[in-house]
C-alpha cells in the first residue's frame, strides 16, 4: 500500500507546476495511454503463460 502512495505522490508532483493547460491534459492523457498499454503487456504475456505457450 504504501508503494502505491508514493507512485500517487509522484504523479502529482510531476503535474502540479506545468504551466499551460493544453500540455497538462495532453501529458496526463498521454501518460495514461502508456499505463494502459503497459496493462496490455502484462495480460498478453499472462495470457500465453497460463495457455502454456511455448517460449524457444
């Protein structure tokens, strides 16, 4: 619990002082989008490991 905490207190930090508010949103937006394929990774690779895929 307390790791996420820390992830949550560094994604505000990394927003709280950008200036103009186009490029807020876009990086906030933007940043999702990579967590979000990050996500797809992970279940892709979960995905073939619990199928019993072959990894030669």
């Amino acid at each position: 619990m307390n790791t996420l905490l820390l992830i949550q207190e560094i994604y505000h930090e990394g927003f709280k002082n950008l200036g103009n508010l186009f490029y807020k949103n876009y990086l906030k937006a933007f940043a999702w989008f990579g967590f979000s394929m990050y996500g797809v990774v992970i279940y892709a690779f979960l995905f073939r490991l619990s199928t019993g895929f072959v990894f030669d």
